[in-house]
C-alpha cells in the first residue's frame, strides 16, 4: 500500500475554514475525560490542544479531588468533577446528564486504571447521538475495540499501547510498522494514530506518515496535547483520518516552534502554547 507523506498543502486543504457569520459552539465542543490523584495534568494539557485548534468550548471532566486544581490552572477551560474516580456506570451517566451537547469526547489522558466492562459501557454511551471518540493511555483496553467500531473515532497509541491495545509487536522499521496499523485499522474499523519517531496514521485503506518532529518531543505530556487537538479537528468536522493527520503534523509543527525558543529543554505546555502558532498559517475566513 502506498503511502502518503503529510505535508503543509495536505494540512492546507484539511483544515476547515472559519465562517464570517460563526457562533458559540459552530465551531466545535470537546469534553476530556481524564485525570486521577496522581494525574492532574495529563487532562489539562489535552484540553489545552483542543482550544488551541479552534474549538469554541472545551470540557474537562475529572474526579472532584483534583477538580480545584485543575480549575485554577486556567479560566479558558469548563471543569466538571465527577463524584467518582473511575469511570463507573454513574458516573458516565452523571458525565452525560452535565454534557449532553458535547461533539467530540477525548478520553483516557491521566485516567488511570479502569476495569474494562467500566470503559465499554463508557464508550458505548459516550459515543451516542453521532458524538466522537479519541481514545488515549488508559482507556486504550482491547475490550473497548468492538464499541469503536461503529463510532466516528480514533485511537492515538504508542508502540507498547498498540501491542496491548491490538495483540500485535511492532517491527521497527516505518514499513513494517505502516503495514502493521494498516491492517489493525481494517480490522478493528477504527482510525489509529501511531505515535513515534514518525507517526503512522491509518483507516485501512490510507496511510500517511508524519516526521514533523523534534527529539526533544519524548517529554511526558506532549501526546496529551495530540490527542486533544485530535478531538477538537474532530469537532470542528474534519473526518478522522484527516483530523488525525493533520494533528500529527500541527503537535509536530508546535514541538518545533517550542525548540526555536528552548532548544532541548522544552515542556508539553511549550508545544501546548505554540500549537495556535503552528495552525496559524492555515487560518482562513469565508
């Protein structure tokens, strides 16, 4: 299977533009649902990437013991603290009742552990009335994958997630790696977004590489960051295969631009903070 190189025209032709006439919520609504005792920044960092690509409302669900925390990070940003820290079938229905009209759900950033029958009916309900999934770290449980299926959703794995979440070792040439997730993709019905030293994006019937990337994005944090400016290119309607490319290319862009200003000291807030930067260029008003 050939594959596609992601580049600025790509990137150009995907990104939707901004409408003269836009409203609150036109633009895309985004919930994550993340964080645990002992992580409280993975969610924030998520949500971060997903007002930085456009969105007009961005949701953080987390458990109510860190919700003070995470509200005092910044004003720009809904906190909804959920009574429980796991993802119990109350919880997600309480989740639901909260934020009914939200487009897109990005699920699993500092999370921590969950039983799987907990993720599957989260899933299912989550995923109801059209909503879409990214699904991150934790939430990446092979039990979740027949609920993905039908849904508009996409996975955004490391090597090690990948070979738990699918029963599959990767190679580690990009070849055999673009014809491993090709193949998972198809199978599970499902967009995966591989994360690496170049990203392997695929449906199943495309692939497309990124290596928009600097060595010093190994810093824990900037994945969050991906996987939130997947769902708000999700809710803004580009199509998952698209919006994952695209947010490939974008966390790449910003992790460069972070470089310039820190060299190899740079942090997930950094490429948080010059994702606008990086999407910039893409603006277009019609």
């Amino acid at each position: 299977m050939a594959t596609i190189t992601i580049d600025a025209d790509m990137v150009a032709r995907a990104v939707p533009p901004r409408r003269k006439d836009a409203h609150k919520r036109m633009n895309g609504t985004v919930c994550v649902v993340g964080g645990s005792r002992l992580y409280h920044g993975a969610p924030f960092l998520c949500a971060s990437g997903a007002m930085r690509s456009g969105v007009d409302l961005v949701y953080i669900a987390v458990p109510a013991s860190i919700a003070t925390a995470v509200r005092a990070l910044s004003p720009d940003f809904i906190v909804v603290p959920m009574p429980d820290s796991k993802l119990t079938r109350g919880n997600v229905a309480k989740l639901m009742a909260w934020v009914p009209k939200v487009d897109v759900f990005a699920v699993g950033p500092g999370l921590g552990e969950q039983k799987p029958e907990n993720l599957v009916n989260a899933m299912n309900q989550l995923k109801g009335e059209g909503r879409s999934l990214v699904v991150d770290a934790d939430a990446l449980r092979p039990q979740i994958l027949p609920s993905l299926r039908s849904a508009r959703a996409v996975v955004t794995p490391h090597a090690g997630e990948f070979a738990h979440l699918f029963g599959v070792e990767l190679p580690p040439d990009t070849e055999g790696r673009a014809a491993a997730v090709s193949s998972q993709a198809k199978k599970a019905g499902v967009t995966i977004l591989l994360k690496g030293p170049t990203d392997v994006i695929s449906d199943g019937d495309r692939v497309a590489l990124n290596e928009m990337h600097s060595p010093a994005m190994t810093v824990g944090g900037t994945g969050d960051v991906l996987t939130g400016i997947v769902a708000g290119l999700l809710a803004r309607s580009v199509p998952p295969f698209e919006a994952a490319c695209v947010a490939a290319y974008v966390n790449g862009a910003a992790g460069m631009e972070a470089v310039k200003q820190a060299g190899m000291h740079i942090t997930a807030s950094d490429v948080a903070s010059n994702v606008a930067s990086a999407m910039k260029k893409f603006d277009r008003v019609q």
